[in-house]
C-alpha cells in the first residue's frame, strides 16, 4: 500500500472515530438528536473528506 493511501486511511480513521463519537455524546443528550445535531455531523462528514482530499495532496506532491 503506498504512502498516500496509508495517509488518507489514518485521517479518515480519525475523522470517522470523531463522528461516531459526536453522534455517541448527541444522542445521550436530553432532547436526544435534532436537526441542527444532524447538520453539525453532515458538517463533520464533509470536513473529513476535505482534509482526506488535503492529506492526500500533500503527501502527494511532497514525495
């Protein structure tokens, strides 16, 4: 597996362990998930796929 895809996988990794927590710590809340929740991690989804993106270009043009 080359370099990039390792890089890309670990960031991925910990933005999915981010969303999993967030949508953990979301749910336990009192009113339990609401829209705005369900916006904050569609929010997150997209900022993990920029910094994959990000990762992934650096890495890329630094080897």
């Amino acid at each position: 597996m080359s370099l990039i895809m390792k890089s890309v996988l670990i960031t991925a990794g910990i933005g999915l362990l981010l969303i999993i927590y967030e949508w953990n710590m979301m749910r336990k809340k009192k009113g339990g998930v609401v829209a705005s929740d369900k916006r904050n991690l569609r929010d997150l989804v997209f900022l993990t796929a920029g910094a994959c993106a990000l990762v992934a270009f650096v890495v890329a043009n630094l080897t």
